[in-house]
C-alpha cells in the first residue's frame, strides 16, 4: 500500500495515463511524414511515446534537419492530429474517477504533458475533469521535453513545491526518467510499468486504474 497522506500533490502524466491518444499522434505522424518521403517503423514511434516532437523528427531526418524545416513539420502534424485526436482519442477506465478521488481528498492536482496546450485542454474537457485540475504544464511550450527533468521542474516551481511534497502518475518510460529526474517519486500504470527492468524503479506499478485504487491510500481514506 502506497500511502499519499504524506504528500501534497499529485502530478498526472495526459497520454497513455489519462487518455489513450497515441495512436492518433502516431497516425498524425506517419502521414505527415509519408508526405515527405519518409516512412516510419512500429519501434520508432514507440521509442518516442511519451516525448515531444524534436528528438523524434532529429532521429528520421537526421543532420540535415533544419529548425525552420522541422518547425514546419511539428505544425503539420500538430494540424493532422487536431484532426484525429476528437475521433480517436479514448478516455482510460477509471482514470477521471481516480483524479477526482485525489482531489477530493485534499491533494492539488497538476497535469504534465508533452502535448500542445490546446490537446491537453480537449482531453481534460473530455475527461470531464478540468475543474478538478490546478494547473497544466504543456513541454511543448518549454525549451526542453521529457525525458529531460525539465517539465517536472516546472510543474514544482508553478505548485511552488520541493520534489518530496509530489507524486508523478506515468505511462511511459520517457515520463518515468522525467519525473524521476525531477526528484518525484513516480507511480507508473499501464503495460510498460510492468516490464520487470523499469517496475523496480518505480515507487508503485501496477496495470491500470482499479489496481491503482486498490494500492494507494488517500488522506481522506485514512483510518477507514
């Protein structure tokens, strides 16, 4: 059991971990880049899950990658995903209950992810949970994405908290190198916080929302 009394925030992970959208940007992704002449494998786009854009267009263009040229992409498939994202886009089972459950407990809640401003306001929108939400920080609009500390950083100077008053939930090891650079001890949900290599690094893994439930204890559930 995972006991979150101790704590004062709780910072959510938006892709993966609140909303299933990767196979929209990964869509998004293979056809702007198809328009370009450039085709892109399954291990590709799952090594960039849970990261911005910048890495991932450096790796299939390589050295010749120009920032205005890869601006323009980044646009391009910002545009095809607005156009995905409102068709595609699924809510995960049990994850706007599980942050309501936090907030109502008496935790602040923050959303951290790589995603433009916009797609995070849709998804949280969509959730039904945006009253319920704090503050957002968008990596997007930062000068350094996961899996570099940053975002996290920055999400803890805007709570105005040290990293031990917080706890990252996560998906993807992008996002679990992030927080954990950050300082946050890190929750990680879904399949890819089981692989055994990346579950001991983790303060608590577990398969999806109703585990998740089972194995933390909210402040307002203390003594029950």
């Amino acid at each position: 059991m995972m006991d979150l009394q101790a704590h004062r925030a709780v910072i959510f992970d938006l892709d993966g971990t609140l909303v299933e959208s990767e196979p929209a940007w990964a869509a998004a992704k293979v056809a702007v880049l198809a328009r370009h002449g450039h085709s892109v494998s399954e291990d590709l786009l799952d090594r960039y899950v849970g990261q911005g854009l910048a890495g991932f267009l450096a790796e299939v263009f390589g050295p010749g990658l120009s920032p205005d040229l890869r601006h323009r992409l980044g646009v391009e498939i910002g545009v095809e995903a607005d156009r995905l994202l409102p068709l595609h886009r699924e809510v995960i089972p049990g994850a706007a209950r599980f942050l309501r459950d936090v907030a109502e407990a008496g935790l602040r809640v923050a959303v951290c992810s790589s995603s433009p401003r916009r797609h995070i306001d849709a998804a949280l929108d969509q959730l039904g949970v945006a009253d319920a939400v704090e503050l957002t920080v968008s990596a997007a609009e930062l000068p350094r994405g996961k899996p570099h500390p940053l975002p996290y950083l920055e999400t803890l100077t805007r709570l105005g908290l040290a990293p031990e008053g917080a706890v990252a939930v996560e998906d993807a090891p992008a996002g679990f190198q992030s927080a954990q650079g950050a300082g946050l001890a890190v929750i990680g949900i879904g399949p890819r916080a089981l692989v055994p290599a990346v579950a001991e690094g983790l303060s608590l893994a577990v398969p999806d929302y109703r585990a998740l439930t089972a194995r933390v204890r909210l402040p307002s559930r203390i003594g029950c």
